[in-house]
C-alpha cells in the first residue's frame, strides 16, 4: 500500500476513526498494531513473517541481555539480534549481488562457475526496519536503553505503519515512550498533520511524478548518448525527483503520525542549501545519518584515535551507507564519493581554520556542493557504470556531437522546478516550516493548502511506488 493511492485514503480513515473512539488504550494499540500489518502485507502477505521473526528475535534478545550477568553472555545475546536481521538482510537483499559478483571472481580465475537461480523477492522496506529494530538491541546492550516494557509496545515499534517500510529510522528511545500513555491528536495537530500530508503528496505525485521523472527517464533508461545540457539536466531533475520523492514520504509519514497523535523526527532540513557535505548530511536522510554515526562511524573509531583511523572510519561507513542504499556497485561509488568529500572538507577545514568566509562565499560553497552533489545521483540513477559514463562524459562537454535527447519544455520545465527547490532551500536554511507557518495569515495558509490538493487531485498519477521502498 502507498500513500499515494485512494487505497490509502480509505485505509488511513479507517485508521483515523478507531483510534479516535473511545476505546482502551490497549485496545486502540492492538487497533494499530493490526492495521499496520494490513499496511505491510498490502504488497506481499507472506513477508509479514520476517516482521514477525524479526520482532520476536530482538524481544527475546533484550530481555536475555537484561538478565545476563557475563560480558560473554550479553555479548552472544547481542550478536544473535545481529545475525538475525543482517541474515535476513543479505539474504534478502544482496544473495543475488554476492552470488554474481563470486560468479565474475570464479570466471576472472578461469573457472566457469555457473551459480543456481536465485529469483527472491526483495521484501519492501527491509532495510529500514531492519536497521530500527538492531539499534533496539545494540541501545540495550550499550547501556543506553532500557527494553520496553510490553512486548506489545515493542511489536507496535516496530511495525507503526508511517515509517514502516520507507522511515524515518526510528530508534526505540523515541516512540515507544509515546505507547506508554493515551495519545490522541490535538485540533492543532490534527490540521497540521493533514497539511503536512497533502505538502508530502504534493512533492510526490506532482513534482517527482508529474513533472521530473520523465526527463530523468529519457536520458537515464535509453541507450542514446547525452549531450552537456541534456546531461546536466536529466541529472538535476533526478536531484529535485528523489528529493521530493523521498521527503515526500517523510514528510507524509510524519503527518499521518501527528494525525493519531505521536510525534516522529525531521528526515530532512532542505539540504540542497547545504554549505559543505558535512552540512548537507546533517539535513539529508538525517536519521540515516544519524544511525550510521552512531552505530558505525562511532564504533570504528570516530574521530578519537587520530586522523588516519578518522578518515579510514568516515570511508568505511560512507561505503557501507552507499551498499545499503541498494545491492550495486555504483551505490557503492555513489557512498565512497561522498566519503572522498566529507574527507576533503574534513582535510580542507584543519588547513584553513582561520577563514571565515563572507556570505557571497558561502553562497558559492553552497552551489559547489550542490553540483558535486549532483555528480554523486549520476552513479545513484544509473544503472550501471557504462550508463554513468555516458552521463558525466555529458555533463563535462565530451559528448559534443550528441544529438538533443529533452525537448524545450522539459529544459524550461526543470530548470523552472530546481530553481524553485533550490531558492525555497536557501530561503528556509535557517528557518522551520512550523515557525514560517506560525507567522502566515491563515487566509493564506488556506489557499496554498487548497492548491497543493487541486493539483494533487488534477495529476494523472498511477500510484508510483517511491522510490526509496526498493531499498
């Protein structure tokens, strides 16, 4: 089910009425906990079982590393909640990518090594709630969390259908205190809520859908070559397509939350006004960010044991944050670029750390990132290396004899619709949605709120699934 269809609409309805009947807390849990099950069995019912194994596994696994008094002991309860979910995740998700690259290894040594059929579904969201339900455990087991308290709090955790299958990345510590007492929204919350709804729709069904996957499309998924400014513009309304792809699902994730009354974190604060990649991480899938600091960067020495383990950790958890976005290596480019750049900001910043530069410099620091950026979606859109040549041969003028792939309209169309993301980002860098909301006349707050669902209704979408459900 995607939250972009009239199936949704129905369904969060229906959501929306029993929990706000005057039934028990308990029982409006239950009521949620079922639903979300329906949700997530709405595209493959069977794989409700690995939500199911994977909530039963961490359970059992907290509680054996409360009541565990070795080190050896809490150590091996811990590590079985990691098996468990990074088993089924690279089962899952990356049997295929490692059975074909160990097939390519075996030809390499002349050995013609052909592997069996591996022709698995990749169960929606995966990634997502795999990677909310280890941080479960590993808070226990660090000390930094107690298990919750209800084997049902913890089921409602980690199935609560809003960031069930695309995020925000959920940590325990910050929704299953909310189970613990009634929650019903507030008017306030309600109507902010289904605002913050309808914006998230709006960046999806008619700004990713309608307007910038397609010219992504023609010069991404065809075999023609592209010239610079077909090149330069296929890559940048992919850059405006994923983000309001994707923080329209955040943004409508964390609206349908507020609407029953719980509370879930920013997944973005308008990261194309990023100025530096350490910037633009802090604003970019923020919760991933987070969990990978927390969980991998930090672990592997962060930046405590001097700069060479530094620089080493920031690749590896940039490569490792690259592979998780999807079984390919050009994900795998796509992460270590970014981590050649955060070490180039990183090495950058210790050389020069008496500049403070004016505000025409950070703007032009913040367009470079912007465009470097954009070299990094090349190997992310691209569905393998040949393609991202072709694309970055474009955007660097080598393919001069290429002829026009994108007609007028999509040219004025994208650079119209990135101009606007990219200025609204700039305008919003230091600035929320809820305070620029608090000092906007209703009237006016009305009408935009009207139009936004005009043009959701008038687009003749078909229900795209987002993009980030195949990671």
């Amino acid at each position: 089910m995607v939250f972009n269809s009239l199936t949704f609409v129905v369904f969060f309805a229906v959501v929306l009425a029993l929990h706000s009947m005057p039934l028990s807390w308990t029982t409006r849990k239950l009521n949620l906990l079922i639903a979300s099950y329906l949700f997530y069995a709405a595209w493959n019912p069977p794989f409700v079982i690995l939500l199911w194994v994977s909530t039963v596994v961490d359970w059992y696994a907290a509680q054996g590393l409360v009541r565990a008094q070795r080190p050896v002991s809490r150590r091996a309860w811990m590590l079985l909640s990691v098996i468990a979910n990074l088993g089924m995740l690279g089962y899952f998700k990356y049997g295929s990518f490692l059975l074909a690259n160990f097939s390519a290894l075996m030809a390499s040594l002349g050995i013609d090594y052909q592997p069996p059929a591996y022709d698995i579904v990749l169960p929606v969201g995966i990634s997502f709630y795999t990677f909310a339900t280890m941080s479960y455990t590993l808070d226990i087991y660090l000390r930094r969390a107690k298990p919750a308290r209800h084997v049902l709090d913890y089921a409602l955790f980690v199935t609560f259908f809003p960031h069930l299958v695309a995020g925000p990345i959920m940590r325990p510590t910050e929704l299953v205190p909310q189970f613990a007492q009634p929650r019903r929204a507030t008017p306030y919350q309600l109507r902010f809520g289904l605002a913050l709804m309808t914006l998230g729709l709006f960046q999806k069904v008619v700004l990713a859908d309608s307007f910038l996957a397609h010219p992504a499309e023609l010069v991404y998924d065809s075999a023609t070559i592209p010239n610079a400014l077909d090149a330069w513009i296929a890559t940048l309304a992919f850059s405006g397509q994923i983000f309001c792809d994707f923080a329209g699902y955040s943004t409508t994730a964390i609206g349908a939350a507020m609407c029953l009354g719980f509370a879930m974190p920013d997944n973005f604060r308008f990261p194309y006004a990023a100025i530096g990649f350490s910037d633009f991480w802090r604003r970019w899938h923020i919760t991933l960010s987070s969990w990978l600091r927390d969980y991998l960067y930090i672990p592997l020495g962060g930046n405590r044991h001097g700069e060479a383990r530094t620089y080493l950790a920031l690749m590896g958890t940039m490569l490792i944050g690259g592979l998780w976005h999807g079984a390919n290596w050009t994900f795998v480019v796509w992460g270590g670029l970014h981590g050649v750049y955060l070490s180039a900001e990183r090495l950058l910043h210790a050389r020069c750390a008496g500049y403070r530069p004016g505000p025409f410099a950070l703007l032009g620091f913040g367009l470079l990132t912007y465009a470097l950026i954009n070299v990094t979606w090349v190997f992310f859109r691209a569905k393998d290396f040949h393609k991202a040549g072709l694309v970055l041969n474009g955007m660097f003028g080598q393919n001069t004899m290429s002829a026009p792939i994108l007609d007028t309209v999509y040219l004025v169309t994208v650079s119209a619709i990135i101009a606007g993301i990219v200025a609204t980002h700039w305008l919003m860098r230091a600035r929320t949605l809820e305070s620029v909301v608090a000092r906007t006349p209703a009237l006016v707050l009305s009408v935009v709120w009207a139009l936004m669902g005009f043009a959701i209704v008038i687009s003749q979408g078909s229900g795209n699934a987002f993009i980030y459900f195949q990671f």
